[in-house]
C-alpha cells in the first residue's frame, strides 16, 4: 500500500456498529443491565448482545468507532485524502465495509489487518429516545502494535502530518503507541488533540491518560467525561469551569503553546479554557473570559434522529477547521455545524453531498 501525504492523522479502534431502533432500544436496555446514555466496553454478560440484537430487532450497520467518525468529519471540511486514520482490523468483510465508507468520504485507511481468525471490532449501539448506549467489543482492534507505526508507509504518513487526534478509547490498550505519536509530534511543534471519549477512561485508565497529557495541546469532552476526570482525580464537585481550568493546568512538554480544553455539553453549550490566554487566532483572547462559553444553536425535537456520534462529528469538525487555519470561534461553530447535521441522520454520518459548513 501507498499513500498520500496527509495534514491529518488519527489514530483509534476502527469499529462496525450495530444500531438499534429507539423503538426497540429500551427492551435492551433493561436485558442486559445498561444506562441510557453511556459508552463501556463489553463484559462477559454483554457478549450475546451483538447476535441477539441481530436476529431480534431492526439493525442498521454504521461505519463506526469514535476517532474515525472523527476522521471523517475532519475530512468532511478538508480536500480529500487530508485526512489517514490509523487502526487494526480483522481480515474481513466487515474491514472491507469501513474501507469503502474511508474512501468515499476522502479518508485514507492506514489499517493494521490482523490474521484470520481476528474478527473486526463491532458496537452494539442501543438507541432510546434522544440517547444512545455504546457496547463495544473490540477483537481486533485491541492486537493494534506499535510495529505498524514503523512501516515505512505508516512512518511517512506521521512524519508528514501537522495534526494528531488520538481518540481516547486506544488508551484502553494502545498507550505504548499513542505515547510515541504524541511525544515525536510534540517535538517537532505538531498539534496533538485527544478526546476523553467516555467516563470509563477517566475512571479506569486515569494513568494512562495523565501519562499522555503532558503532550496533548487540545483536550476534548463531554460534561460527563469532565465529571469523572473530577471524581477519579479528588476534584469531586467541581464545577465545569473548574475542572476545564485544572486540566488546562496540567503540565506540559511543549510550553510554548498553550493548551485548550473544550468541554461540550450537547445542546446547551460548548466550554473552552485556555492554560494562557494570547492574541493567536487558534486561542482565547486576553479580553475572553476563560473558560469561555460558546453557544449552541437550538435545534427542534423533530430534527433530532439520532446522537451516536454527534460528539465525534464536533470534534472532527473543530479539528478540520484546525487544519484549514480557521479561528477558534469558527472552529467551535463548525464543530457545532457537524454536531447538528450528524444528530438528523441514522448513525454517525453527515449529508451528502457536502454542504459547506464553513
């Protein structure tokens, strides 16, 4: 394989997911014991959901796995091949699936592909009114090996991009690679952003994620993503603000660029804290407040489909308009854009043709 030269390199568990009608979802949710709106990996009693939801109600498969719907809202404001998403799969019709939707939507795939008998990971996304429940069974994409990152095409692709988006969830077993990622790109005056992803990872892989944050430059979450970064570290009822500033804090390898947290709170509003206020187009003002609260524009009920994957969208949005030299209030409001447009289809997808969003 060969590929371009990208601006944009992401790196996550490459996922197909299973989506269940809302309709349908609340029945799941109460047989196999899961909130209404949360993101967990699979236990042993979860493991029967994904042949279960298959034969017994209305699915609907999704290109899926949270860094690559990043991936491909980042490319959705980018030229093609802007954008290569790193991860492992199985050698599968299912890793065939997710290449196609990479490729028709401008996203290079620079995929570890793991002997048979490795399956492709899968979620078993459990829709209930304007919630979702994330189930995911990884398989393949927990044998990710950072041996991939020095092949020569993988090693290429790093060496030539100016942005990183590591998706939080690889933490869970790929902190070997994602520290190496993060680490040269911060040397070399890169930017590194990196999503929290669910409550889970603050909770349980708290070390691995204060390991890798020294190096990141943009944090990304969700209110209830913050909450837990506030329980697992001692904060405990911090407020949204706070926490944003603590993180912000953080101490970092690369100080000559302030580091931003953003924290989105779905249609309320979008929290962004700055480590040092300056005059950059890429950072909150001397005369912003800090942190400083972005409106969400309201959207009707009946525009509201479905929300996996909003929270991906914003994040791919906000980092595509990153790479294009945006500012950082209009990265914000494209990161809303996306956020918005994903919650009117089914599953994490975008309109096409493109609607310009800029």
């Amino acid at each position: 394989m060969s590929f371009e030269t990208p601006l944009v390199v992401c790196i996550g568990n490459p996922l197909l997911d299973i989506q269940v009608n809302p309709q349908q979802g609340p029945a799941f949710l109460e047989k196999y014991e899961l909130k209404p709106n949360d993101a967990i990996l699979a236990e042993e009693k979860h493991m029967p959901i994904y042949d279960d939801i298959v034969k017994n109600a209305d699915v609907t498969y999704v290109a899926g796995g949270a860094a690559q719907n990043a991936a491909r809202g980042a490319a959705y404001v980018l030229p093609a091949k802007s954008v290569a998403y790193i991860g492992s799969v199985g050698s599968d019709e299912l890793a065939d699936t997710l290449r196609k939707v990479n490729e028709t939507e401008g996203v290079i795939s620079a995929y570890q592909v793991q002997p048979e008998p490795e399956r492709t990971g899968a979620c078993a996304v459990i829709l209930n009114g304007h919630h979702r429940s994330l189930v995911t069974t990884l398989r393949a994409a927990e044998k990710f090996t950072p041996a991939h990152l020095a092949t020569p095409e993988v090693a290429t692709l790093i060496a030539g991009a100016k942005f990183f988006y590591i998706g939080g969830f690889f933490l869970t077993h790929g902190i070997e690679s994602a520290l190496e990622i993060a680490k040269a790109a911060s040397s070399r005056g890169r930017t590194v952003v990196l999503n929290l992803s669910a409550p889970f990872i603050a909770q349980f892989f708290k070390v691995q994620l204060e390991e890798l944050l020294p190096h990141v430059d943009i944090l990304i979450g969700n209110e209830s993503e913050a909450a837990a970064y506030a329980e697992a570290t001692g904060l405990g009822d911090a407020s949204l603000s706070q926490v944003a500033t603590t993180l912000a804090a953080f101490p970092k390898s690369n100080a000559s660029r302030p580091r931003l947290i953003i924290i989105t709170q779905g249609p309320e509003s979008t929290l962004v804290a700055s480590s040092s206020p300056s005059g950059s187009l890429h950072n909150l003002a001397l005369t912003d407040a800090n942190p400083k609260t972005y409106p969400v524009a309201k959207l009707a009920d009946d525009k509201i489909v479905d929300t996996n994957g909003a929270g991906d969208m914003f994040a791919g949005g906000f980092l595509g308009a990153l790479a294009l030299g945006k500012s950082l209030d209009e990265c914000v409001e494209v990161g809303h854009r996306l956020g918005q447009m994903c919650v009117g289809q089914i599953g994490p997808k975008l309109e096409f043709p493109k609607v310009n969003v800029l």
